[in-house]
C-alpha cells in the first residue's frame, strides 16, 4: 500500500533562459522526513535543471500517478506488522478507508437527461430511477465473478460493491477485468493500481452537509493553520452526523464472510452509518 506518512516540501527559484526569476516549488515523500526531504530536494533539483535547459514545464500530474497528499488518521495492523487497512482523511476533508485486499468499487447512476428531468416534473416516476444500474450492477457481478459475494450499498451518486469472500489484488488481472465489466470509473481504477489498494469514502462529502471545505492542505505545520483545521473539523463533525455516506442494500451471491475482511466489513458499515435511516452525502 503506498501512502506514505512523511511530505516535505521544497522551495527554490530559478533563472530561466529569458531571464525571467522564477519561483518553484515541489514535494517529497517516504516512510520518514529525512527521506520524504530527499525525495523533495531531488525533485526539486530536477525541475530547476528543467527549467534552465528551457524545457516545458512537465505536464500535470494525472490522477493515480503518484501517491495522494493525505493525512493518516489510522492505520489498522495486519500480519508481520503490515497495516492492511488505512485511514485517511482526503483533500476535501473526508475520510477514507485504504484497504490492501478488501475490494470495494463505486459505480455511478448516469447522467440524467433534459427529458428525463422533465418527464420527472410532469409524472411521478413509478420506479426508483437507479433500479436499472443496480440491476446493471448485479448482473455483471455475478456473471463476471458467479463465485464471489458482495454487499451493495446505495450512494448518493450510485452504487457501492464490496467483496466479501475472497481477496483481490489491487494491480490483478481479474481485478482490473471486474471493475471493467461493473463500470468503475476508469480514474479510480488507475488510482487502485498505482496505490496498490482500494478505496472507500467512510464520511460525507462537506458540500453535501453544508460544510466548507477544509483550510489549507495537508501537512498543516503551523500552530495557527492546525487551530483553523481543528475548528473545521469540529464543525464538519457536527455536520456531518445527520448524514449517512452509502445504504445497505442487499448481498449477491452464495459466500460468507472472510475472518480477515470482517473487521473491516464492520468499521466501514459503523462509519458509514449505513443501517441508519440518514439522508446520502
């Protein structure tokens, strides 16, 4: 699982060759601050010489293309030490369950259309308009896959599987076949394989609870910066609690739970408030 526990940043400033002084800065990462300070003083040194030869600033950074700048709220252990879940809390303020085996994939409801918004004004729908991805959904679990077992939960932009009775690898064949064929965004695909782990939001989006955005971004190194987050955090966790990220739905398939999946299977559904009878965020 690459998330690492230590960023630094590096700073510096630059002659570029139109004479124009410019400021860079870039960061580091690793399993400590004194190589996450490596790490950013070599990139640093590379774009500085980048920038002299006069080349093209290198393109943005493509989501999944390099480990995410996230606070480490918990790490659960696992055999030999190795956590085998982690928490953490997203640039947007939320958490995130980090799991090394525990599949989970996102399937969002399509865009809904012009017509449909006003056929929906004029005649109550008879259906709920999400049945046709959740049934989508379960079909192309079970045919993919006619051994495994998920839970599914509903979100407020879609579905939620969750592999309950047997392991997946993040960077697996299988795995990135799976998620195809129940339409995983294509991103979070890429992110799963270059993080080498899955991921799950456990707490509402602050937007969706009338929360602000969090202040400043992760790590917050100055006293002052960590007392505004503390302040957004309190406010995000009142906020918060009225609502439920995702609802249990129902179980496809014939298998049990895993000894090894249950404890997370129990901190995500507990987080997620997903027996509660809460409006989505």
């Amino acid at each position: 699982m690459e998330i690492p526990p230590y960023w630094v940043k590096a700073a510096g400033e630059c002659l570029t060759r139109d004479g124009r002084r410019l400021g860079v800065a870039v960061w580091g990462w690793g399993r400590d601050r004194a190589v996450a300070g490596r790490e950013a003083a070599g990139r640093l040194q590379r774009l500085l010489e980048r920038i002299r030869r006069g080349e093209p600033f290198p393109p943005a950074y493509a989501y999944g293309s390099r480990p995410r700048r996230e606070e480490i709220v918990q790490t659960v252990e696992g055999p030999l030490e190795h956590p085998t879940a982690v928490l953490t809390r997203n640039r947007y303020g939320a958490v995130v369950l980090n799991t090394t085996r525990l599949l989970f994939l996102d399937v969002d409801l399509p865009p809904v259309t012009l017509a449909q918004r006003l056929r929906r004004l004029i005649t109550r729908p008879r259906a709920d308009p999400a049945d046709p991805t959740l049934a989508r959904l379960r079909e192309a679990l079970l045919r993919s896959r006619p051994a495994a077992t998920f839970r599914l939960y509903r979100t407020a932009a879609g579905f939620r599987a969750l592999a309950i009775d047997r392991e997946f690898d993040p960077a697996g064949r299988d795995t990135q076949e799976l998620m195809h064929v129940a339409g995983a965004d294509p991103a979070f695909v890429r992110l799963c394989r270059a993080q080498q782990s899955f991921r799950a939001r456990l707490t509402p989006k602050p937007w969706r609870c009338r929360c602000s955005l969090p202040p400043g971004e992760h790590p917050r190194e100055e006293d002052a910066q960590r007392r505004r987050f503390a302040a957004w955090r309190d406010a995000y966790d009142k906020a918060s609690a009225r609502y439920a990220t995702c609802r249990y739905v129902e179980t496809v398939g014939t298998g049990s739970l895993i000894q090894g999946a249950r404890a997370l299977v129990a901190l995500h559904d507990r987080m997620t408030r997903c027996e509660q009878s809460l409006p989505l965020a």
